[in-house]
C-alpha cells in the first residue's frame, strides 16, 4: 500500500483529509511528479489524498488509519475483478470510515455509512 503511512502521520499530528481516495490498484511511478507525490503533498502542509492498494490483499491490509475518514474506493478499470473490490470493500467497512463510497468495476456506485 502507498500514501496511507503520511496520511497515519499527519493523525498522530492531529490532522487529517477530508476525503481519501484509495485505488486498487499498483502505485504509478510514472506518473506522479513533484507536487502529485505524496510526500511532496505532506511538505507543502497539504494531505495525500491517493492511496494505492499495489500488491497488498484487502484481509491482511492494516487499514486502521480510515477510522472516522471519508473514503472512495476506485478499482482500476477492467483490470479490478469484482471480487477483488468486493474484498477492499468488505475490508474498509470493517475499518470504521466514517463514509464510503466506490465505483465498482461494473460503473455502479456503491455507498455505506455506518
């Protein structure tokens, strides 16, 4: 998983996004630059608002750090089985976010709020 450990950072510090915008999918190297960067983001007293699942399996991730955030989870194209979003789905719900919201890889948007 990539961004989540700035985003249990600026928490610790007493701050955090409004929303949090988690992919599944690998983190894109090649196309964030500079200010896109999550560290770049934390430098310039802005939140990372983009985390990347990468290889990390929805059962075994330590989402701990979406309690009480807003979420939207994006799978990444036809490339996400909905099984895949399915287990990120169940996984944040069991996180406690304090909304979630997905796009499911069938374009259908899904809500939940506790």
């Amino acid at each position: 998983m990539m961004g989540h450990q700035q985003i249990i950072h600026a928490r610790i510090n007493g701050f955090a996004p409004a929303d949090v915008f988690i992919h599944i999918a690998p983190y894109p190297k090649n196309h964030l630059e500079g200010f896109s960067l999550p560290e770049e983001q934390i430098k310039n007293k802005e939140f990372p608002l983009s985390i990347w699942t990468g290889s990390s399996i929805a059962r075994r991730a330590d989402l701990s750090w979406v309690k009480g955030l807003v979420c939207h989870l994006i799978p990444n194209g036809l490339e996400t089985p909905n099984e895949e979003y399915l287990k990120w789905w169940l996984a944040l719900i069991s996180a406690e976010p304090k909304f979630l919201i997905g796009i499911d890889p069938d374009d259908e948007v899904n809500f939940w709020k506790p």
